[in-house]
C-alpha cells in the first residue's frame, strides 16, 4: 500500500477544475493565497498534497451551494488527492482536519463531498480497530449464523429504569438476541445510568441462569470520557456484554479513549448522519466517513435499513454496510457488524439479504417488533422467519404459510 494518504472527492466549480484541484491542494497542506517565504519548491515537493486524478462527470447551470464564485455553468469533477504520511503521522484526529478541513469552505468550491479514504498500513498499527466485530459479537450473544435480532427500547425515553427493566425482560422471554438503549436515553435524572444498567442487568442474568442465553444489551454510556470508562466498568462489572456511543456527540478523541479503555464490544451509533450527508454536494460519504470509526474501535456501525422512515435511499443504504465488510488492511481488515434499523419489519429481509450477500449483521425493529399484532414474542418470531426464508431463498409469502407470526407480520406492514 503508498505511503501517501489518499482521499477521493466530488466537487463543484464554476471555474477549471484543475485550478480548483489545485486549490484545494495547496489549501489543505503548504499553501495558501498567496504564496509565502519559505514555501521552496523542495517544500512543497516534500509536504505538499498531489492532485491525483480528476476527471470531469458533469455540468449545472447553478451552484448546488452559496457563497462562492460566480460563473456561467459549474463543473463536476472527481478528484483524488495525496498528502505524504510524513507531514501528520498516523493520526485519525488531524487526518480529519486534512481530508476535509477548511475544503468546505473554498469559494473556488460551489459543492464538495468526501466518497472515499486509503490510508498507510501505519494507521493499522495505531489504532485498535474492532475489538470483536462480528465473530466477538456473535459469540457473546451465542448466535452462529443469521442476524442478531434486535430491538430498540421504545418509548425512547420517558421510562423509569424500573419500567426498562419490565420492558426488557418481556422482550427476552420473547427470544430476542439484541437490544440497545435509544440514543436520547443515557444518564437523565429520570432513569440514571447505574440505576438502569443494575436493573435491566438483573433481568438479563436471571434470564441467562433459567435458559443459558445472555442478550446482548447495547447500555448507552455517551458522555464524557471518563463518565464513559466508569460506566463501562459498571456494565462490565454486572456481566453486560455490550456498551453504547453516540459518535457524533463524543468525536473521534472520545471514541478512541473509550476503545482502548473497553473490554466489552462498543455498538457505534451515527445519529447525527443526515447532517453530514444529507446534501448530495456536501458532506460525507459514509465509506469514507466510516473508516474513522472502524480503525478508532467501533465493533457495531448503524447504516440505516431498507425502506426506512428517513430520507436515505436504498441504494446507499446497501453501499454503506457492503463497505463496512470491505477489508481496510491487509492485515487488519477493521470489519465490524452492520446495524440495520429504521422502520425495519418483516418485510425487508428478503430483499436486505440479496442485495447484501450476506446475513452479518444486527436486524433492529422496534415497532416491527413491538407492534406486531401478536405481540412481542410474535414480532421477534416473524423476523426470525423472515430471515431464515431469506436466506433459504424461500420467498416471504410462501414461507410464511407454515409461520403464521410472519403471515401476519406481512400483512400488517404491507409485504
């Protein structure tokens, strides 16, 4: 692999392309508006960024963003550029300054987007990347083959811990495999973090001595680094095999610090995503986003699901978990499971398998799950099914005239 970072963008520019290139090279490493003393051209050839490829993908009569320079038509291009390793060093932090940075920000620019990374085999050897992934995390949850079936605690928030714990043991008599706090539920005086994990922790114990199966529960520690690692040792300490991070709202620096603290897989949650994404012209892909969190620790990353009740369409949601189970490293492949959930039922199995190839993954459904006509225990049946026709190649509506909790799932949700 080079020793060169390299990242891959789509811009917008009302003037050459290669000129905005340039820009965004001499921006994001030696340069700046004018040229300065001391940037020689052994300088620059020494730490300067490359422009490594472009090629022009298209044209539009106005600018998908405000703010910068005027022109008649504004030329789209892919462009790849380098940065030598030497000048930051395996450095996730200020990697991130440099892929994206101030290049947001260029007037030369009336769109940007970051759509994908290939970094040294160094920052391999820096960080720790998934402690377990999907071979640790189906192992704790006792689960060989197919999904994890999961579910979202809901009401979101409003719960006492008390109530969770009600909550929670009716869904593991229920069969499930997974579930995980809300992302809005973490330390709030109505349902603290100790008082919660002690009581769901207890139902989860006494559930694993009567049958021999511990669920995975995801407990949300978000906060500050070292409310993290506390409230990790907490849930570690009561026998839980899962903690949560929102990892938006804790940055790389405070997912780093929890990763090399853990001793438990850490479920990444990306809430926050549409901001980064949600602009065709600006942002992030999530490849490219994503690898942050997958050399930084991350053992479970959210990717939406099909048909989901956001904006994201099926498409990307499909690119994003097939690039999680796309080696990193030769050496260190990063892989960690892929979440799916959003709106998820019975329904989306059939399809979710096929187009990913593989069933390495947590399935969520909260409402699918909850709401199912038959109950709880019903709804986790039904995804079970689900997925097994999937991935017997038995379509749904045949296979659920022997599993009568999935006829009854494909007709309450529209399969």
């Amino acid at each position: 692999m080079s020793e060169r970072i390299e990242a891959d963008y789509l811009i917008e520019t009302p003037m050459e392309p290669a000129h905005a290139a340039a820009a965004m090279a001499g921006e994001q490493s030696s340069g700046t508006f004018v040229k300065v003393p001391g940037e020689t051209d052994e300088l620059h050839a020494r730490a300067g960024a490359r422009v490594e490829a472009l090629e022009v993908v298209g044209d539009a009569a106005t600018p998908a963003l405000p703010g910068g320079a005027a022109g008649e038509t504004y030329t789209r291009a892919r462009v790849t550029l380098s940065w030598p390793i030497g000048t930051l060093g395996p450095d996730l932090l200020n990697l991130m300054a440099t892929v994206a940075g101030n290049l947001f920000e260029l007037r030369q620019l009336s769109g940007l987007r970051i759509l994908d990374l290939r970094l040294p085999e160094c920052f391999a050897a820096a960080y720790p990347g998934p402690k377990f992934g999907i071979g640790g995390t189906r192992e704790l949850a006792g689960v060989e083959t197919g999904p994890l079936i999961g579910t979202i605690v809901k009401p979101s928030v409003g719960l006492s811990a008390g109530e969770t714990a009600e909550l929670v043991g009716m869904l593991v008599g229920a069969g499930i495999d997974f579930i995980k706090d809300d992302e809005l539920q973490a330390d709030g005086p109505n349902c603290p973090f100790d008082d919660r994990a002690r009581a769901v922790m207890r139902v989860i114990n006494d559930h694993a001595d009567r049958t021999g199966k511990k669920v995975m529960y995801a407990f949300n520690l978000t906060g500050e680094i070292d409310d993290m690692r506390r409230r990790h040792d907490l849930v570690q300490e009561l026998g839980g095999t899962c903690v949560m991070a929102s990892l938006n709202s804790v940055g790389p620096a405070g997912m780093i610090a929890l990763a090399r603290h853990s001793a438990l897989p850490i479920h990444a949650h990306r809430n926050g995503w549409g901001y980064l994404s949600r602009a065709p012209l600006l942002g992030w892909d999530y490849a490219a986003w994503s690898k942050f969190w997958r050399l930084a620790g991350a053992d479970h990353l959210h990717v939406n699901g099909l048909r989901n009740k956001f904006s994201e369409p099926d498409d990307s949601v499909i690119a994003s978990a097939r690039s999680l189970l796309t080696p990193m490293f030769a050496e260190k492949p990063c892989i960690p499971m892929p979440v799916f959930s959003s709106g998820q039922t019975a329904v989306q199995p059939e399809e979710t398998y096929r187009r990913l190839g593989s069933a390495d993954c947590i399935y969520a459904a909260g409402g699918g799950i909850m709401a199912h006509p038959g109950g709880p225990v019903a709804g986790v049946q039904a995804l079970r099914a689900a997925w097994e026709a999937a991935m017997a190649g038995i379509p749904a509506q045949d296979y659920a005239k022997d599993h009568p909790a999935l006829a009854q799932a494909l007709e309450a949700y529209g399969g």
